[in-house]
C-alpha cells in the first residue's frame, strides 16, 4: 500500500514539475512589436553565445530619460540584418516568455524578425514564422 501512494505522489510531482517547466519557459505570454532606434546588437554569452540587443523606443528624444527594450534573438538570419543597421530605426516583432533560458538568451523577450528599417538603401524585411 506505501508503495502505491509513493509511486501516485512522485508520477504527480514529476508531472506537475513538467507543466511548471513548460509553463515558466516554453509557453508564449505574449506577441507584439516594438518599434525604436537599434541601440546595441551584440553576440555574447560565457557558454552559450546569444544575441542580445537593445533598442530606445520611439518618442523618446534627447533630453529625456530614454526607455529601452531588450531582447535577445534566436535566429541567426535576423540577427545577421540587424548587425548591418545599428543606429537606425526598426519596428522587430518578438515573443515574450516568463523565463529564460540559456541557450535562447539572457531575456525574455526574444525577437524572431523584423518587419521594417527605415533609412536604409536596401529595404530588407523578415517575416514573422
């Protein structure tokens, strides 16, 4: 009889830690855009070399306390167009999870393409998957 009540227990616990691990990592919180001035794009990491960027929204001047959004980016087609446009204006599409993981990046915002840049001679657009 213990037995049975200690394999029940550790089946639910082993299951209930699944789903929290789905749920915290994996499950999509949210899907939007952002649009900004792409600040920073770099490839760094000790481990585990992610992109990560940073871009100052819009609206916000000189003068004034910028707001940025950072994320990290997944694909490395998306990251190799926003390594050739540091400095101008991008409006980038990005998913939003709970937690992070290491190999996905340091944030939990994770951009997966690009849906404008402005100011630049040859217009390039990524579509979202």
């Amino acid at each position: 009889m213990m037995k049975k009540i200690v394999w029940a227990v550790s089946i639910i616990l082993f299951f209930s830690l699944l789903i929290f691990g789905y749920w915290r990592y994996y499950f999509v919180v949210a899907e939007g855009t952002q649009a900004g001035t792409l600040n920073i794009i770099q490839k760094k990491g000790i481990m585990f070399k992610t992109y990560e960027g940073k871009i100052i929204l819009s609206g916000f001047k000189a003068n004034v306390q910028s707001n940025e959004f950072s994320f990290s980016v997944t694909n490395p087609k998306v990251a190799a167009e926003l390594l050739q446009v540091s400095g101008r204006e991008v409006n980038l599409h990005y998913k939003q999870y709970f937690g992070s993981l290491p190999w996905r990046g340091m944030q939990n915002f994770i951009v997966d393409s690009i849906y404008e840049i402005r100011g630049s001679q040859g217009e390039s657009i990524l579509k979202p998957k």
